[in-house]
C-alpha cells in the first residue's frame, strides 16, 4: 500500500546503531508511541530551542541565568572532604574579566581533574547561576579544548527529552536518520512554494535538525513553514477525498412533508432563533437529497442545539423512518430525553431512552418496540450501538459531543441502518481552525445567538482566603429561595492535593445550611446522580454541590448562582460550560470564581476572559491559544490527529490555503493520477493518512 520509496521513513528505530530494546521503551515514551517508533517519528521530533556558541562573553558580560560559552583558565579544584559523599566538588576557574565557579555533585576526582587540567584553556558551556555572591556554572553541557570546539556545532539545537535519553544520544540517533532520508518528488505547487522561499522537503527537515543560524527554527521560518504546510495540506487533501467519497455513497431522501415540524415549533414555549431556523433550513435541505448527509451543529452554550436536533430526527420519522440520538454520558443522555420527550409527547410521537441502567423486561420489550418501529427516537449513551439493539429503519444518527467518540464507534451506530444520514452536534464552540483542520468532511452549521430572555451572567473573581465572605452571600441568596450550583474539582479529600472536595464541601455546607444541601458526582450510581438532580430541579434541594458531571446539558433555569471553586484549575471551555448551567431562566444570575493566589500567567489570563465574555466562539479561540489544539478538543483522549509540526498558533494562516489548493486538485485530479497527483499520494502515505488514499483506489 506504501510507496517503497518510503520504506526508510517506516522502519524501526532499532535499526539505527546504538539502540536497542532497553532504549526503544525510553524513546516509546519520548516520541508518544504504543508500539516500535520508527524513524518518521523521530524526524518529526523537531528541536524547540537551540544554543548559540557564536556569541563568546567575557565573564564579566554574561547575564546570570542564561546558556553560555565562556572561555576561560582552570586555576584550582577544591575537591569534596573526605567522608562528605553530598558536598560538590568545586573547580575554580578565570578570564581577564572575572571568576567563575565550577560545581559537581558525585562525580569522581580523577576524572574531573583530568578534564580540567589546571593552568589549561577550556571552552565551557551550560547554564550559568549567581550564588554567594559568585557567578557559578553547575554540571556544565560541555567542556572542551581549542580542537574540541573546532568540532562543536556553533548552533546546537536543544530537543524535548525524557529521563534516560540525552540530548547527545538523540542527536547522534538523528544524524543517523537523516543520512537514511530519500530524495522525494516535490507535492507542492510550484509558483506556491518559489514565492514562499521554501526549500524541498529532505533539506527542510536537515535545516530544523541541523540549524546554522537562530532563524532556522523559528516556527514562521522557511523550513518549519514548509513542512507544516506539508502537514496542513495532507490533511485537507485525506478530508477533502472522504468528503468526496461520503457524498458518493447512495443515499436515501428522509425529509418529510414538515407536519411533525410545525407541530413541535407551534408547541415550544419560545420562538426558534435566526440561527435555529436556518440549521433546520439547511439540514432539511441535506436529507431531501439522495447523498448521505455528514454535518456539524455546533453552538454555544443554551443555544438550542438539542431542540434542532429534534426537528431533524422529526423530518424523517415524517417519512416513515427512526431517529438516534446518543450522548457520552448518562446525565447527559437524561438531559436530552427531558428535553425532547414532552415536546415528542406532545406531537404524538414516542421517544424512549437505553442506557447501561435499562436491563432485563424493561430493554427486553424497549427494543421489541423499537425493531417494530413504535419507538421513532431512542436516545442513549454507548447501549445504542450493542449488538441486539436494531431499529426497523434508522435513517439518522445524531452524536453528541461526538469528540469524545471513536471513529468506530459512531460508524457502529450508522451501521445500524440503510444510507444513515449523520449529525453531529457539540456545546463546545470550536476554533475556526480547528474546524477545518478535524472537521473539513462535514458541512457546518452554527447557533450564535441565545434564546430571547436568556439573562446576561455577573462573573466575579474571587481569592479564596475571602471563603467565609462566599459562604455568607450562598446563605443569603438560599433565604431568598434562589437555587446554587457549588463545583469543585474533585470527589474526595485527597492526601496528595489540597483541592477542595465536593463530599468534603458537602459536609461542610449541609452542616451550615441542613438538608437544603445535595451532592452529585461521578461516583454515584447513575439513579443515585438521577435522583439528585431531580430533588434540586424540583426545588426540594436549593444548594447543589458537584464536580463537573453537571459540565454540559443539565438544565435548571430556577438555578441563578454558581460557584466555582479552585476556578484556576479548570480550562477555560470547562469554566463557560459550567457557568452555562445559570443564566437560563429570568432571574438575574451571578458566577462566583473562587482561586487560590497567586496566580500564574496562564490562570490570570483564563480569568480574565471570563470576566470579559460570555461568547463561546470567542472563548474558544483565546482557549487554543492558551493550550494547544489537542487539548481543546480533547484528541489527547479521544485518538483524533493532534499534529506534530503544524501548531494551529503558528501556522493556522495556512490552513485557508492549503484548503484551496487541496480542492483544486481533487477538482482537477480526483485520482491524484497525474504527476503532481502521484507526488502527493507519496505525501498522504508520509503523514499516514492511508485511509484517503484506499478510498481513491476504491473508487
């Protein structure tokens, strides 16, 4: 399936002298991989920094705290005392200008007096420090004489590294790799790539590896460039060619004649925003056609997404058809059941929820209904897609928050049916760029605006030494009958952290305020959190504590006041999923952030943009810059292609070329057949996208 010409790229990193098994695990856990790495993944391992031996200071000149190459004449050694193993062992050495101490822990005499001759020249670098009042250089990277640094690299570039494996080792595993590189034809556009100034893709890769001048590595650099755009450009291309093949696939027609739709809007207690009707106009517009239908709702918090869900899965039950709804979570998949049952109900249609709770007579008659077809929507979490779970004619698969899904297991759902039509919906508002870096294959619609009446929220930072102050204003807010979220981070009191505890705050608030206090998090049995929640949306609990299983879905418009202890730990999509549970009614709502000082950067910065604004789109952009695109939409967990040159910060301006031009070859060339085509085929196999390049050969 790959090209030979790649053969070197995927062999094993054991084939390079020097490593062998014992080493292979350290660089497992180096380069990220379950299995053997190979050498691609240790040429994708670039350098983050490098040190630059050009600039030689007098001692005198250096800036403690900085990486520097100083010559200077060793003078004295003042060994450990004999029987103090812990005491350093100290070199004392000089220029023109001033002293430098040398220090050592553990290292042995001879040999330390052999690499520092005394009255000798040495050229040393390493990270210098001020301590007692002398400059002091501790463990020094090099040590070198005059033909030692004649052979020292001027800029040395400074690599991630784990315990174990140092920056020699990898450089020496990387200039071994290098050497194996082949010539590769050129992918890219060539008025593209001459007006960029970028080198071939092998010369792009030495540069980074084996920079000459600071400006090598610099993420905007012609290099990094070059190979980011490589990356960004595979990527579109692997997208492009599934969108291409979804829209191949036959399909089904599902959308009825609007009946059911009507009857839901007529029975909403509010009027459907510009932004709903429009995602309904143009879903309906998706399943009229005979092509399956692959598009993402997304919205912000409270915008409605679950009630256009609905009116989706109505449009093909018009015809005769069933609908899917699954969610991650129990509570999640509860919330969306309370949501669309009634409205269901209303219009004469029946909804029924599967879960891992529903077992025995109860899922046994649960799924002869739905194989007979009396049920039009299930609404579930993974029960959805269990063997003995089959529907007369599924004709859409809704999935929520489908990031914390596998591939296989949203295709195990769509399975399920004839031509199934998929939409999938997320409360987390996505960056822009990483909605066309994950999500070029689907269609995109977006809910901006919030329901009318939706109140604005009062957000105020508070430090936690004014605890007593919050506890207070809870008690006062509980005497005016208003209704309290309290989230802390974690379930129980933890030797290792002084976090706060939701069963210990528990215990503390329901101390002070009696049985009007509730606790709800994940280590509860699913009807245990189930019965809380319903205690506390009755208003039969005013003060709910929790960890943030109450994060996304949980719909309490009575419920005004949120407190959010140790804020700081939580990101900042976290934080405004949270804040979204108040705000929902017409009382006026108010966000306590309670943090623990002082703050870093990060944290301050966090707090900050919740203060400023309550736009999910915007708080999802400063998020990425903030964290990285892998943690944003949670890749890490959940198996999708975190990259490992482009970096959404630095190169996101890319993407909107390498969009185009990928388009414009599968308009072009849709069997990468051509010169151009076979070139790039090379570059889908290099970035591991093979799944695109099967579904050309498939036709």
């Amino acid at each position: 399936m790959r090209p030979n010409l790649l053969d070197p790229f995927f062999t094993a990193i054991t084939t390079l002298p020097g490593i062998g098994p014992k080493l292979e695990k350290l660089y497992r856990r180096l380069l990220g991989r379950e299995d053997e790495p190979r050498l691609v993944d240790l040429l994708f391992h670039l350098p983050h920094g490098a040190i630059d031996r050009r600039a030689r200071p007098k001692l005198r000149e250096v800036d403690p705290g900085s990486v520097v190459t100083v010559k200077v004449t060793v003078d004295r050694h003042r060994p450990a005392p004999p029987g103090r193993d812990r005491a350093p062992h100290l070199i004392y050495a000089s220029d023109d200008t001033g002293d430098l101490v040398l220090t050592y822990f553990r290292a042995r005499r001879d040999y330390l007096e052999k690499l520092f001759p005394v009255g000798e020249t040495r050229y040393i670098s390493g990270t210098t420090a001020f301590y007692d009042g002398m400059l002091q250089m501790v463990h020094p990277d090099r040590v070198v004489d005059e033909k030692g640094l004649a052979a020292l690299p001027m800029i040395e570039p400074v690599y991630p590294l784990t315990e174990g494996i140092t920056a020699n080792m990898i450089v020496k595993a990387v200039d071994a790799a290098l050497s194996k590189v082949p010539e590769l034809p050129e992918w890219q556009d060539p008025a593209f790539q001459i007006k960029n100034g970028f080198p071939a893709f092998g010369p792009a890769l030495h540069i980074l590896h084996r920079p000459q001048d600071m400006d090598d590595l610099a993420p905007e650099g012609p290099a990094r460039t070059r190979l980011a755009y490589d990356e960004l450009l595979a990527s579109q291309l692997a997208l492009g060619l599934m969108r291409a093949h979804n829209r191949k696939r036959a399909g089904r027609a599902h959308a009825g004649d609007g009946h059911l739709r009507r009857a839901i809007i007529a029975a909403l207690p509010y009027s459907l925003t510009l932004s709903q009707h429009r995602a309904l106009d143009a879903i309906v517009a998706d399943l009229s056609k005979p092509e399956r239908m692959v598009r993402l709702l997304q919205g912000d918090v409270g915008s409605g997404k679950t009630v256009v869900a609905l009116l989706a899965a109505a449009a093909v039950i018009e015809s005769g058809r069933q609908a899917a709804l699954m969610a991650p979570t129990e509570i999640l998949a509860r919330q969306h059941f309370n949501t669309i049952a009634p409205l269901a109900e209303a219009v004469g249609l029946r909804a029924a929820i599967l879960t891992g709770r529903e077992r025995g007579k109860d899922r046994a008659a649960l799924l002869d209904q739905l194989s007979s077809g009396e049920i039009n929507i299930l609404v579930g979490t993974h029960a959805l897609f269990q063997d003995d779970v089959t529907f007369r004619d599924l004709a859409l698969a809704i999935v929520d928050e489908q990031h914390r899904f596998g591939v296989h297991q949203r295709l195990a759902l769509v399975n399920k049916g004839e031509a199934v039509d998929m939409l999938v919906t997320t409360a987390t508002p996505i960056p822009r760029t990483l909605v066309l870096t994950y999500f070029g294959d689907m269609d995109i619609s977006e809910l901006r605006e919030k329901p009318a009446g939706r109140q604005p929220i009062d957000t105020r930072t508070i430090p936690l030494d004014r605890l007593a102050e919050v506890t207070d204003a809870v008690g006062r807010a509980l005497q005016e009958g208003q209704r309290i979220y309290w989230v802390c981070p974690l379930v129980e009191e933890s030797e290792t952290s002084d976090l706060a505890a939701a069963e210990d705050r528990f215990k503390t608030l329901r101390k002070r305020f009696g049985s009007a206090v509730d606790l709800v998090h994940g280590q509860m049995r699913g009807s245990e959190k189930d019965e809380a929640m319903r205690r506390f949306s009755i208003g039969e609990t005013q003060l709910l504590v929790s960890t943030t299983v109450i994060e996304v879905g949980v719909d309490v418009p009575e419920a005004t006041v949120m407190v959010i202890e140790h804020a700081e730990r939580f990101g900042l999509a976290q934080l405004h999923q949270l804040r979204g549970r108040i705000g929902r009614g017409h009382g006026k709502s108010t966000c306590l952030l309670l943090y623990r000082a002082p703050l870093g950067e990060t944290a301050k910065a966090r707090l900050a943009i919740m203060r400023e604004t309550e736009d999910g789109f915007r708080i999802a952009e400063e998020d990425l810059k903030l964290r990285g695109e892998g943690d944003v939409l949670g890749t890490r967990q959940s198996g999708m292609p975190a990259f490992r040159i482009a970096s959404p910060e630095a190169h996101g301006h890319l993407l909107p070329a390498a969009r185009d031009d990928a388009r414009l070859i599968l308009t072009r060339d849709a069997a990468l057949a051509s010169e151009r085509g076979k070139a790039l085929r090379i570059l889908l196999a290099l970035f591991e996208r093979d799944d695109a390049i099967r579904l050309i050969d498939a036709g």
